[in-house]
C-alpha cells in the first residue's frame, strides 16, 4: 500500500508527504511466512518546504523513515529500522535565456550511524553496508532555452 498527500500552506509554504507498506513475505517452502530478504516493510517521507518566487530562493528540511530490513531468507538478523533528516537551499536566476541554479544540501544532518543497505543471503554473514555520515553537496547549473 502507498500514499502521497502534498499541499500548498501559503505564505510560500509547502508539505509533502508519502508513506509506503509492504508485506513481502514467502508464502511456501522453508521459508512459508518469513520475510523476504532486502525489502524494508514501511518507508516515510515528508518534507517541509518554502519558496519566494521573486528571489528563486527555496529552502526545505525532509524526514526519512525507513523500516528494518531483513538479510536472509530464514530472517535470522535484519538492519535495525533508521531516521535522517536533511536539509536543502537553492537559488534561482534568470538572465534573458539563461537560467542559472545553485544548491546546498545536507543530508543525514545528525550524523546518525546506520546501516544503509544489506547483502542478501551474504555467505560470510557480513550482511552490514553502513550509510554515509553526514554529507554536503552543493552544485551549479546554467541553462540556455533557445
């Protein structure tokens, strides 16, 4: 099951908001009833946003929620259940055809120390990729429309 809810607030203000459940699990043979390996069985966005159109300024803090993972067929361990928040600001210009943009953006804000992603059904037993720390990024673009 999955669900969007997006809205305008006014004043510049903007929320979106999706939200995913998932009940993959095995429906026979050894595994009847176990979750599927590598599928995280909920996941949340949400976003809070604001924009001044005359500036080109836009500015947002999203929330990630994703629930815990698990790395074998037989569930025998899984990826704890995390939450990041990130954070972002982009300008705006446009100079007769030319647009040009420029961004900043934050992700995994706190620095929280998670697993990003597991091997399924790892022979070693080393199931574990660890995310990023806390990232920055920032970037600029132009653009000709003729």
């Amino acid at each position: 099951m999955e669900t969007s809810i997006t809205g305008r607030l006014g004043g510049g203000w903007s929320t979106y908001l999706a939200a995913s459940w998932l009940n993959a699990r095995y429906t026979g043979g050894a595994f009847a009833g176990n979750r599927m390996p590598g599928i995280p069985s909920t996941h949340l966005f949400a976003e809070l946003a604001w924009s001044h159109r005359p500036w080109g300024l836009e500015t947002a803090a999203e929330f990630r929620r994703t629930g815990k993972i698990q790395v074998d067929d037989a569930n025998s361990d899984s990826a704890a259940a995390y939450s990041t928040v990130n954070l972002r600001v982009s300008l705006r210009q446009q100079a007769g055809r030319w647009a040009i943009s420029e961004f900043i953006r934050i992700d995994n804000l706190t620095g929280r120390r998670y697993s990003g992603s597991v091997i399924v059904n790892e022979g070693n037993r080393r199931f574990f990729e660890p995310a990023p720390g806390r990232t920055w990024l920032a970037g600029v673009s132009a653009s000709y429309t003729f």
